[in-house]
C-alpha cells in the first residue's frame, strides 16, 4: 500500500488510500463555504457519491448537486451548472468524476463569473484575456476514472452542439487548487472504462513525447508514466481492487496530462472529431486510433520508439515493435481494432479529415500533417489496416 502524501506539481495534490474523507479540510483551505458537486448521471447514485456526501454532512457543510453532464459535455450542459452554481449561491466547485465531470466543473467554476458567452473564451489566440479573473469560482478535483488528467488541467474540452466539433475552453485560472487523489473511488469502475480510460492516459503521454517542440522536463515525466501504465493498467483491469495498480493509474493521468503541454497529435485530433460528431467516447476513439497514428507517423518518430522500447523492455526496439505490444495491450483490455467494429459511419471523410486537421492538437503532431493525411488515417483506422 502506497502512503497518503501531498505534493505540489503543477497543483497541489493530496494522495492517498481514503483520502475523500478529507474533502472538508480542503474547502476550509479555500474558504469554499458552499460548494456545488459538479457530476455525471452515471456516478450521482452510486455509493462513491455517497461517500463523497457523508464526509461533507459529518463536516456540517452546506452543498448542492449538478449530475446532468453528458459523456460529451456540451455548452447547455455548463449553461445549466452556471444556473444552478449561482440560484444555490455556491462559491466554489468540486468537480468529481471523470473526464466529462471534471471539464464541466472546471468550466462551470470558469463561467460562473463571466459575462461573455462560453466561446468568446475557446483557446485561440490571447481569448482567455478577456475574462474576468477575479471571478472564478475555486475548484476541487475529485477524479474516479485514471485517464483523461483533466484534475492537473488549464483548459476543458466542450462539444459545441451546433457545429457538432469539441472546442477547448482555456484560462489558467481553471487549473483546479487542490486535487484528490483517492484510488478506493476507483474500484468499482466498469472493465471497459477501466480500459478506455488507461489507453487515454496513454496517449497522452505517447503524444506528448513524441511532440516535436523541446520540453525536457514534459518529457520524462511522459516516459515514466508510460512505464506506470504499462506495468499497471493490466493489473487494474484484471484485479479493480489492487490499491497499488489503482494507484499508480492515477498517478500516471496526472502525469500524462502535465506532461501534453508539451503537445498532443493527430491520435486527439482525429477523437476530438468523432466525439463532436458522433459522440464517441474520448478514450475509445483515441485507444483505437493509436496504432494506426503510430504507423503514420513513424519516420518522424523511430529514433523515440527505440529509445522508448528500450526504456520499457520491449524487445527489438523500434516503432513496429511498439506498435505490436500496443496490440497486444489492447487484445488483453477487450478494445476493438477498428472504427468500423466501433460502429463508427463511413461517411463524411472530407469533413472529418478538415475538421482534425483544424484541430488545435495537429500543431504539435510528430509530422506535419495534411487534410489528405487524416482522411488516409480515418480509412486505416476505420477498416483496420496498419500498413501505410
């Protein structure tokens, strides 16, 4: 068993075997007097909730619920937080679940105090200076998926319904004050979100090393998560009770997610896309897109595939024998191989393949890529065929 310690890069995180039961410690820190929990419908009746609403009862804190956030939350869901944050008088947000849970708090916290509309803000350019700063609500991160990182994160990625595309809400002021690290909320999660949510992790630490830019620091910390999650996820998705590996998981997203400042790819570019369209989970799109990125990508990243395998024992160190143990590892977790098993359309390959290369993560892929690329990418990945 891993011990409870607090640490502070690039928030402040308090880790740790139960540490939920501190939630009320961390609100008198911030002098939050009346928060709002900020959740999914899938997680607001189980007994991690539960957990979460006891500790702040026993305190004798005052608290509201929000539990309408979609799998992909989209600028409603957040119109309807800032609603509820502000009729309950809340001055402060935790923001407990996964990925989607903790982008629509941040966001909701963000937007509380904002007179501007949601997309005034999307991160383009100088946008996030327009905003009010002092009027951000404090937030708490509380994640129960070891994935997407969102708890260690300046910006939110929200679906904009009326152009069906995933746009990134940025200001640094969102990055949560204190995150809690608590592997027990962690147990009780389905295998297959167990599994999405890991290779989500994942890619955010494969991309983040293999990003061009120069970032020494982002980069080992990218490497060493990688490690984690190759030693761990297994172990987290056939045993969701062993501590050690539930820890480590959650260490590694949080690892994973600071270390993508240093850039993402096309793997996000092309999930960004489908999940604005069709509403495809994040860590599925991005678990089966990897290999066929991989392929893509590998005369820019081979000398980095070899300098990894090495790192992580891979035999016959190179980007094909990379791409293999990532076949392997998605075999074990039940991943399917293609988008077409997926049940993903052939249809509109234009406009998806436009639509990621417009993303703000191909700016930072391993090669520069084209909009004729990732229509190559989309038809590999949706029929499955690695050779490029």
């Amino acid at each position: 068993m891993k011990p409870s310690t607090n640490w502070n890069y690039p928030t402040t995180i308090w880790f740790g075997h139960n540490r939920i039961k501190d939630i009320a410690n961390a609100l008198n820190e911030l002098k939050i007097k009346k928060p709002l929990i900020v959740t999914d419908s899938a997680l607001v009746s189980l007994p991690i909730m539960e957990d979460l609403k006891n500790a702040l009862k026993k305190s004798g804190v005052t608290f509201s619920v929000y539990s309408n956030v979609q799998p992909n939350p989209t600028e409603k869901n957040i119109q309807n937080g800032v609603e509820i944050f502000k009729s309950s008088k809340s001055d402060g947000v935790i923001a407990f679940g996964g990925g989607s849970a903790l982008d629509a708090g941040k966001t909701i916290a963000f937007m509380s105090g904002q007179k501007l509309p949601i997309w005034d803000f999307e991160d383009v350019g100088d946008n996030y200076k327009r905003a009010d700063t002092k009027s951000i609500a404090p937030i708490i991160a509380i994640p129960t998926t070891a994935g997407t990182g969102s708890e260690v994160g300046r910006a939110s990625v929200i679906t904009d319904t009326k152009n069906h595309s995933k746009k990134i809400i940025f200001h640094p002021k969102m990055l949560p004050s204190i995150v809690i690290l608590d592997p027990n909320l962690t147990y009780a999660l389905p295998k297959r979100i167990t599994a999405w949510t890991g290779i989500d992790a994942l890619v955010h630490a494969i991309e983040a090393y293999c990003a061009p830019t120069y970032h020494p620091m982002a980069e080992g910390i990218a490497i060493e998560a990688i490690k984690l999650i190759k030693d761990n996820l297994p172990r987290a998705y056939e045993e969701p009770t062993n501590e050690d590996a539930r820890a480590n998981m959650l260490v590694a997203a949080t690892m994973g997610a600071t270390a993508f400042q240093k850039g993402l790819g096309s793997v996000h570019s092309l999930a960004h896309t489908l999940g604005g369209l069709y509403d495809m989970p994040h860590g599925l799109a991005n678990s089966i897109i990897l290999p066929y990125a991989l392929a893509q990508n590998k005369d820019a990243i081979e000398e980095k595939m070899q300098k990894l395998c090495r790192f992580l024992d891979i035999a016959n160190p190179s980007t094909q024998s990379f791409i293999g143990f990532i076949l392997s590892l998605r075999e074990m977790l039940e991943i399917p191989h293609s988008l077409k098993e997926a049940k993903i359309p052939y249809e509109n390959i234009e406009n998806i393949a436009n639509t990621a290369f417009n993303d703000p993560s191909t700016g930072t892929n391993a090669k520069k890529m084209t909009p004729k690329e990732f229509e190559v990418l989309f038809e590999k990945a949706y029929n499955g065929d690695l050779e490029f």
